[in-house]
C-alpha cells in the first residue's frame, strides 16, 4: 500500500489549518486520505482554534482598536512623520522611538503593537497635537484610554498562550509536548477566563494590570459601563473557546496515555484488556512510570513489551498539536530565499535553520584539512 513514498497503513493522522480544502468530506485531503487509511486521525491546529476563538470584541472594544490602528497608520505610513517621531522620542528619552505595524496573519503582532503605543502614548499624544490630526481628540478620551488599557492586557493573555501553544515553547522543552499536553493549557486558559469573569462581576480588576493602574479616580459610571462591556466580552470569549475546544468524545484514550495504571480496565476497548491487565501489574514498569519519566520515553522505549497498548499511544503522542512547524518553514524561506539569493537551493540550509541538533563545530573544524602555509 505504498504511494508516493508514503506508507499509508502506517499513517497516524495529519494536521490543518482549518480550511475548507482541508477538511471537505467528499473531495478534499481529509476525505482523500481516508480513502488511504480509514483510520487516519484528523486535527485542527490548536493555534488556528485559538485565534478563531479570540475574535470575539464586542463593539465598543472594536471601535478603540481600530482606532490605535489608524493612529499607527498614520504615524508609519509615512517617511517622514516616522522620522518626525523618531526625533520626538529621542529628545524626550523615551524607551521606544517606533511603533509596530500588526498584520492578521502574524498571530503575536497585534498584542505587541497595542503594548507599544500605550507605553509611548504621552509622545503620540504631543505629536498628534503638533500634526492637529482629528484622532486626537478620540486618544484622549479617558474611556476610549480605559478601552485601550484593557485591550492592551487582554492581548498580552492572548500572545501568552500562543508562546505557550507554538512548538518551541516551555512544552517542548519538557518533553511534553503531545496533543493532551496543549489541551490542558486551553483548559488551564478557560479557567482563568471563569477566574476574571468572577472578579470583574465584584468590579475587581486586579487580573487586569495595565487597565487597573488607571481605573481608580475614573467615577463609578466609568466603571459601570466597562464592567458591562468586559462581561460581554469575556463571557463570549469563554463560549467560544468552548465550542472550538469541546471534550474529548472518548477520555478513555487520553486517560490511558496519561497514566495506564490508575484507568480501569473496563474503560477500554476489550481486545486490549488482558494486555493492560498485565501492564498495571508489572511492577518494575509501573515504578519506571512513576519515577518520572516522560510520555514519550514511557511508551517508545520501556512499554514494548505490551504491542497492542502501546501502538494506541504512540498513535496520539505523533499526531501534530499545530502547524506551527509548518509556518515557521515558511518564515525560514522567505528570511533565506529573498530577491538577491533567487536561484539558490535553500532545502539545505533551511535543514540547518530548522534543526533542533546543536552542530558540534569541533568536530567539523577537526574533520578538514588545514590550509597549508606558502
């Protein structure tokens, strides 16, 4: 059953985007690899879920965003009011002398472009001033400011958890970064969601650094209105998420990766008792698994003795949480292959800028003839 190189019986599943080419019934990839493998696993990547998931601003919040944006715009589209606040910002020894542009595509843009302009917003506010540019009268409004602050600290929760979700992240590092392990960190997120839903209900905002620094001395219809429009938002937000994220249909499957030895046995599948059976009363692998080694060493490395167990957890643990690996590719061909290096053959040393193995330079300088002395 081999075709184009691939071996498709030995095909776990694959990872998309989410589009519709994607993840047809009939005709598209999903459907064709089906064909292939009935019992191919299909995923939407996490991140793609997630920012489908953060689009969820109620009016008054979209109405403040686009606004930052078009004082961006019109600070950077131009040559020369860039240079202009440039200068401005180095005369008064500001901490930044640019702003960010943002692009829907780039997933952590929008959250660093807002954290920019509100830390430098003094020196836009003078500069708006000096071009008597009719946004500034809607910058500085105390609660369009209010808006900007909350805006500015939920988008850093936002690129908080998108660091967490991208492939080089803590998850990666610890060995864990498996489809259960993004999962616990979407739910460890829509708990927090309940957490500031509860505390904006008592007009507590302390999960909200930026917004609370400037809220006190606001009036209480100020706060009023803003409780109203954040419960808005945070109670949709916590919907969607919801809906992108449902739970797993069948926990078995992941109670059985996570910990084979605490999952009753007539939770799984019948041709795999007898073998599990076995599994949870062998005692030297029940304390290798405790003794703190990772998901992947478990099952790739101690577990084959127990085939049937084992290939259902290798199934899930190879599956792609997101297409991060994918777009970072991207990100390393255009960097490689711009408009001066046009006919090269970057596949070599896009393998080098993706490689996760550190190179050993001594080895290499060592393995080449030294250049003889004339």
């Amino acid at each position: 059953m081999e075709e184009h190189g691939l071996m498709w019986d030995r095909f776990a599943g694959f990872c998309t985007d989410g589009a519709p080419t994607m993840l047809g019934s009939r005709s598209d990839l999903a459907a064709l690899i089906k064909t292939k493998n009935p019992s191919a696993i299909t995923t939407h990547c996490v991140i793609h879920r997630q920012a489908l998931a953060a689009k969820t601003l109620p009016e008054c919040f979209t109405v403040a965003l686009k606004t930052a944006i078009k004082v961006v715009n019109f600070i950077k589209k131009s040559a020369l009011n860039t240079r202009l606040f440039k200068q401005l910002c180095s005369d008064m020894n500001s901490e930044h002398e640019t702003l960010l542009f943002h692009t829907e595509v780039r997933w952590l843009s929008k959250g660093n472009m807002l954290s920019r302009l509100y830390e430098i917003r003094e020196e836009v506010k003078i500069f708006l001033t000096n071009k008597e540019n009719e946004l500034l009268d809607q910058f500085c409004e105390p609660e369009y400011i209010i808006r900007f602050a909350y805006l500015v600290d939920f988008f850093a929760q936002i690129n908080k958890l998108y660091l967490q979700l991208q492939g080089s992240g803590n998850l990666k590092l610890q060995g864990m970064s498996n489809i259960f392990a993004y999962e616990d960190k979407i739910r460890a997120f829509i708990a927090k969601i309940e957490l500031w839903i509860n505390k904006v209900e008592r007009n507590n905002f302390s999960a909200f650094d930026t917004l609370n620094q400037i809220i006190d001395g606001q009036g209480a219809d100020v706060k009023k209105e803003l409780q109203k429009n954040m419960m808005l938002h945070l109670t949709n937000l916590k919907n969607e998420f919801n809906r992108y994220f449902p739970d797993w249909e069948d926990k078995s499957i992941q109670k059985l990766m996570r910990n084979p030895f605490l999952i009753n046995v007539s939770e799984v599948a019948d041709e795999i008792q007898e073998e599990l059976i076995e599994m949870q009363h062998d005692t030297n692998l029940k304390d290798t698994f405790e003794s703190g080694t990772t998901l992947k060493d478990y099952w790739c490395q101690k577990a084959v003795s127990f085939p049937k167990v084992r290939d259902i957890a290798i199934r899930y643990l190879t599956l792609f949480s997101t297409t991060y690996l994918c777009e970072q590719g991207f990100s390393t061909l255009l960097i490689i292959k711009n408009k001066h290096r046009n006919r090269l053959n970057a596949a070599a040393d896009m393998r080098l800028a993706l490689s996760s193995t550190e190179p050993r330079i001594q080895k290499l300088v060592k393995s080449m003839q030294p250049q003889k002395s004339h």
